[in-house]
C-alpha cells in the first residue's frame, strides 16, 4: 500500500510539474506576441501620422471621380440616344433596299 502511495505522489509532482511548464511555455509566448502587437500598434500609428496629410488630396480626387462618374453616364445615355436614332434612319433604308430587289 506504500508503494502506491509513493507512486501516486510521484505521479503527481510529475504531472504538476508538466503542467507548470505548459503554464511558463504559454507565459513566455504571450509576452512575445504582447511586444509584437505593441511593435505593431506603434508602426500603424506611424502610418497613421504619415498619411494624415494625404486626406485632402484623396478628398479632392473621390470629388473628381464623382464628377467624372456624372460626366460619363450623361455621355452614356446621349450615346444611347444617337444610336436610336441611328438605328431609326438606318431601318427604312434597308427596307427600301429589299423592295427594290
């Protein structure tokens, strides 16, 4: 009966040991990924401040492509209204072609 004892008791230091550097292992990698994400946050706060600048020029260019989007759909439907009319002009020529033959 004291064999088992000794053995459970060993068997336990063993599996508590395991356990605590499983515990030490995950530690370690979560202050390795905790100073990444730091290094990260700072180098997007960085863009951040670079690109500050840039929103009143992108401001001025999605304006300009604004207005070119207008631009070209007005073009798009006087360009469908030539053609119906194209089309109009061409259909009694040709019918007046066929009855000619």
């Amino acid at each position: 009966m004291q064999l088992l004892t000794i053995l459970t008791l060993i068997y336990v230091a063993i599996l508590v040991i395991a356990l605590a550097a499983s515990l030490i292992a995950i530690l370690v990698y979560l202050r390795r990924i905790a100073g990444t994400l730091g290094e990260v946050g700072s180098a997007l706060e960085q863009v951040r401040k670079e690109t500050a600048p840039l929103e009143a020029y992108m401001e001025q260019v999605r304006d300009a492509t604004g207005d070119s989007a207008d631009q070209l759909s007005q073009a798009e439907k006087k360009l469908k209204s030539a053609d119906e009319r194209l089309a109009e002009l061409v259909e009694p020529a040709s019918v007046a072609e066929g009855a000619r033959s």
